[in-house]
C-alpha cells in the first residue's frame, strides 16, 4: 500500500518476546518454552508471540503471552523494555518486528505450558548461551542482551533486590550480585557500600538466624532506584 508519498508501505508483523529471569538453585536462570507449531517445532525459545490485533496494546500483548504460555502474570514481575530485534530473515515466515520485555523476579511459580508452547521450563542462562546450545529465531542473541543489561543495572540501580523476596538479609542481597555477575564480593566491603546508599533497605526490626553467629538484621527493599556511586563488577 503506498503511503502519501508515492512509497510502498512494507508489510511487517509486530511480536513481543519475554526475557525473563530469577535466581534460582545457586543459579541466573531464564523461562523458556519448548516451541509446539512451525518453524522450529520442539526447539526451545523465549515465550512470546504476534499482537493478536491492531489495537493491542504492546503491553498488554506481552503480559497475554506470558499468562499464556508459561501460566505467568506480568503483576508478579518487575518488567521493562529491552529493545526491539528487527533483522530481516529473523523469522522465516516472513518480516518480523519483535520487542522483547525484560523481567526480573524472585520466585518463579512452577511454569505451565500454554498455547503455542508445548512446555515451559527455567534453565540456566550459561548452560542457554553455550555454543552448541540450539535456541529458536535469533533469541540465543536476545537472552545475552538480557544478561548483559541485568548484570549492568545491578550496578548503577537497586534491582538486585528485585531478585530478592519481600524481606532479605544483606547476605541474601549479596548472594544475587555474586550469582548474576558471577563473581564473589568481599561482604565487609559489599556491606559498607549497600548500607551507604540511603533508601536502598529499609530495616524491618527483625533478625534473623541461619548460620552460626551473630544474627543478621532484615530489610526490605526501599524507594531508592539509583546507586550512587555505582558498584562496578571487577570484570
């Protein structure tokens, strides 16, 4: 259809992909659904899928084919824009435009396949981002953005605590910095930096006791979004 110009407007459908992660067993893991229909049948790839009409709202499309295909709902997530994926040839049904959410959560239910998905499953994103590991699309690159922008945000944000539930100890704080960027943080020194950034924690008044020692105090996690100075991973 040529617009008022005299060009031929391309067709192009619009899909929305979900990336999203939690800490889980001592490890950053990501939900991914075992595709059920063509093109990759059986093949594993992020939930996600077409806008099912002009008028849906980018949104609200996301938040449907997550309940959908892996029986998630967007309400129990903290979610955000990635970025949208548009090489031609991304899909081989025909030009595809996807934008992909970004969600971060503490404690993933038991996933349950629906719709296009024929399983839903949380894997480890390093057994995922393997060379030889096969993934659907171009998705394999869209889980290591997502990576990427999680360990990155950790640094000059309070999302850490995104993977955390309602109350935390500074220990369980510090265990998602380590399990997400990989790498292990002194505590006397992670501690000082978390405790100087003021509305990071909010102390609950409690303790806690989990290992030999003194007890622990507990936080929730308060209104600051930025840190300030930021945190950075050694690598």
């Amino acid at each position: 259809m040529p617009d008022d110009e005299g060009w031929t407007l391309p067709e192009v459908a619009v899909a929305v992909d979900l990336a999203v992660l939690t800490v889980h067993d001592g490890a950053l893991q990501i939900m991914l659904v075992k595709r059920g229909i063509p093109p990759y049948e059986g093949m594993l790839a992020l939930p996600g899928g077409f806008l099912a009409s002009t008028e849906e709202d980018l949104d609200v499309a996301a938040a449907r084919e997550l309940q959908e295909e892996t029986g998630l709902h967007a309400k129990d997530l903290h979610l955000e824009q990635l970025r949208t994926y548009g090489t031609p040839g991304r899909d081989p049904r025909r030009r595809v435009i996807t934008v992909c959410y970004l969600g971060f959560s503490p404690n993933l239910p038991e996933p349950a396949a629906g719709g296009d998905a024929s399983e839903a499953v949380l894997m480890p994103v390093d057994k995922v981002l393997r060379p030889r590991a096969a993934v659907a699309f171009d998705h394999k690159k869209i889980i290591a953005d997502a990576v990427e922008r999680a360990r990155s945000k950790l640094e000059y944000t309070t999302l850490a605590a995104a993977f955390c539930g309602p109350e935390f100890t500074v220990t369980d704080l510090r265990e998602v910095y380590e399990i997400v960027w990989g790498e292990t943080l002194d505590p006397r020194n992670f501690h000082r930096k978390i405790m100087s950034v003021p509305g990071f924690l909010v102390p609950t008044g409690e303790r806690v006791s989990r290992q030999a020692g003194r007890p622990a105090a507990v936080f929730r996690r308060g209104p600051a979004t930025i840190l300030h100075p930021a945190m950075l991973r050694s690598s």
